[in-house]
C-alpha cells in the first residue's frame, strides 16, 4: 500500500493534547538527557546504545545513516511536541554503529569494520544485552537496510519496521565509485575532505540544494559534516554501506514476515530505491509513504508527517490504543519559503541543537563553497573526472566494482 503526503490527513478524527511529559528532556545546552550503555559485542568490542524511556515498556530500537549518529539523526525528531506525545509509551534504544559517536576512538589500523550482514549480528548483541522480547526497528538509510537484514534472521524478533529512504539492492556504479574515493582520502589523511562532504550532502539532501534550501542551511550542514571526528571510523561505515549486498526479498519468496511502514521524500535520491523494496513486500504488510515538497532530510523537514505516519502504522499494529488521532493541518506552522535558483522554493530547515553547537565549535573549519556543487579539493578537477582517476589509480585491488550495476545518481 503506498500513499502521498496529502492522504494521511484523511484519517485524522480528533484532536490529542500533546502528553505533558516530554520523553527526551533537555539540558539548556540542547544535549537530550539520554543514558549511554557500553555494550560488550560478541567480535568487534563494545558499541554506545543510549536509552531514552522506562525499560519496562515496548521497545524501539533505532539505528542513524552515514555522516550521523544516534543523537544527531534522532536527537531533534524525538524531541518535537508531535513525536513525545507517542513516544513515551515506549523505551527507545538509540544504537550508535561501532565508532560513530562523538566521543569514539579511533580504530587501529588492523580493525575489519563488520559488514552489513556483521551490524545486523551487532543489533541482535544489544537486543540480548537487554534482554529484549522484541521491538520495533526504526532505521534511516544504512540503519534502515541493516535492521531489514537483521528481520531476514530473526523474524520473530521485530514487531514492525520503520524504514527511512532504505535501499535493498547493492550499489550502484557511480555510488561506489564515489565512496571508494571517499574512503581513501578518509583513511590516508583521517579528515573529512570536500569530496566526503559533497558525498554527504546528497546521500542526506538529494540534488538541487541551491533550489529548495537557503544557504544558511546548506553551509552548516556542510560545516557539521566537514567536522566529523573520526574520519578512520566513518570509512569504515562507508565501506561497509558500499560492498553491500542486495537484500534476499522477493514478493513470492522470501520476504519480510513483520508490517514494514517505509518513507521517503519526493526530492530523495534513494526514491527509486525505496519504491525497488516496496515492490518486492507483501502488499498486505508494508506501507509506503511518499512526503512531498520535502528534500532527503525528512527527519528534521517534516517531523510532524512522519509522527503522524507512524502514528497510524503503529495503530494498526496494535500500539498506542489511547491515542486519538491529531489535527496535524491544524497545528502545523506555515513554512517560510523564498525564490530560490530557477523560481522554486528556498527551504529553511531548523538544525538539530547539536548540529548547531557542533557547528559554532568548529569555527576554523574551512569549507568549499565553489558554485559548482560537486568539486574536489584534491586537485580542482569535479567528481566524474576525480572518481575515473580514483578507479585506475588507487582502488583496492582486491575489491571490484558492484556485479549488478545500475545508475544511482
């Protein structure tokens, strides 16, 4: 079953007061009050879970996307009025992928990053750390295809799927060849470059940046990102993402036993992906939302469209019972738009308070702000030309290119 944006307000019948206890509280620094785990994992050391909530309720676990962590990807979302009304009848567990939170060590040199099918074994150590009988998977991007492998294994396991922008084939061409040049500069001069950035930037926004945001936005996530500690330990994350392997869904063979609720944006770069996956669904068990007028980061650009689409699936799993369903056109505030490059939109997107302090700290931080989007820093040659170099000149021997190969940009 698939459906636009518009629909959702269909199905709305009454107004809920927003519950007055707010489930991720702030200190006045903006940081959520959550509390961190150090998980002991059964090959590749211990991982952060930060839990928000009372243990003893249902469980969500979430999992972020490339260039992000758990407080980065969910932190903001979680926070809004629309969302804590519902989440605080759960405990949510916030699994950072190995090395990716702030305070993370750098890798020695001998470390192997788990591969994706190795972070679905990581999501199964926390679930028996925990305890947990089962759960709810909420996954953006790379989290998203990690927790539909981890259903694949362990199908009594998860409740429901909550898939944001999730892919189910293996990459394509100039994906990989994109990331493979990412993950040498990452890994021969441990920062984040330009290339990495530009990277990010779509993985996260999509094209047309100039078209449906304003530059505030787009420099500070371009900052944010340029900044990222670590940059040893996100190769390794990209690398995994990259030598992915295609999930093992078929609509008339094996597929995914739990409600899948997948969504995306009109403008995601991962929209022909997502719409890849919901075909290879039972259609009596997934969902597949379309939000439009809405860039790739839809977390922080429709909060209040995604809460109240998971809101319904949700109830239609039996959650949330209590729960009238929210006048959401009603609440919503107008969102404030400009001309931007060819007459469209230009979108002001609110960044999560840690993207922003991450962002004032890192003020000595340069950014490439050429007007062409997708420029290296590496040499003053673009993307298609860096990325063709790359391939002759410094790929890894050992790993060749996708089998299935398909334009993805």
């Amino acid at each position: 079953m698939s459906f636009d944006s518009e629909e959702i307000s269909k199905h709305i019948d009454a107004q809920s007061p927003v519950s007055p206890e707010v489930f991720l509280s702030k200190e006045e620094n903006g940081v959520p009050n959550w509390t961190e785990k150090k998980v002991e994992t059964s090959k590749f050391g211990r991982v952060s879970v930060q839990i928000a909530g009372d243990r003893c309720k249902p469980a969500i676990l979430t999992l972020h996307d490339l260039g992000l962590n758990a407080a980065a990807c969910f932190a903001n979302f979680f926070q809004t009025p629309d969302v804590s009304s519902l989440i605080n009848r759960f405990c949510v567990y916030h699994v950072n992928a190995p090395g990716q939170e702030d305070d993370a060590l750098a890798f020695s040199d001998n470390f192997t990053y788990p591969n994706m099918d190795e972070l679905a074994g990581i999501i199964d150590d926390v679930v028996k750390f925990f305890n947990l009988k089962d759960f709810i998977g909420f996954g953006v991007g790379a989290g998203a295809n990690v927790f539909c492998r981890y259903a694949l294994q362990f199908p009594d396991k998860v409740n429901a799927l909550i898939l944001i922008n999730c892919s189910a084939s293996t990459s394509g061409w100039l994906e990989w060849g994109y990331q493979k040049a990412n993950i040498f500069y990452l890994r021969k001069w441990s920062t984040v470059n330009t290339l990495t950035v530009d990277y990010l930037m779509w993985h996260h926004f999509g094209r047309n940046l100039d078209h449906f945001y304003d530059k505030e936005t787009i420099n500070g996530y371009r900052q944010y990102f340029s900044g990222l500690p670590n940059a040893k330990n996100l190769a390794g994350f990209i690398d995994s993402y990259i030598k992915r392997s295609a999930l093992n869904i078929r609509r008339q063979g094996p597929t995914l036993k739990c409600p899948v609720l997948q969504i995306v944006s009109a403008q995601s770069p991962h929209l022909n992906e997502t719409l890849g996956l919901n075909q290879r669904l039972d259609p009596s068990k997934s969902d597949w939302l379309k939000i439009s007028d809405c860039g790739g980061l839809i977390l922080e650009e429709a909060p209040e469209k995604v809460a109240e689409a998971i809101l319904l699936f949700l109830q239609g799993q039996g959650f949330l019972p209590s729960i009238s369903h929210v006048k959401w056109v009603a609440r919503r505030p107008s969102i404030p738009s400009s001309s931007g490059a060819g007459g469209g939109r230009s979108m002001s997107v609110c960044m999560p308070p840690l993207i922003k302090m991450a962002v004032k700290s890192r003020k000595n931080v340069t950014v490439n702000n050429d007007e062409t989007p997708l420029a290296a820093s590496t040499g003053g040659f673009d993307v298609v030309k860096s990325v063709n170099l790359t391939l002759k000149s410094i790929f890894d021997a050992d790993v060749a290119p996708p089998r299935h190969l398909h334009w993805s940009g």
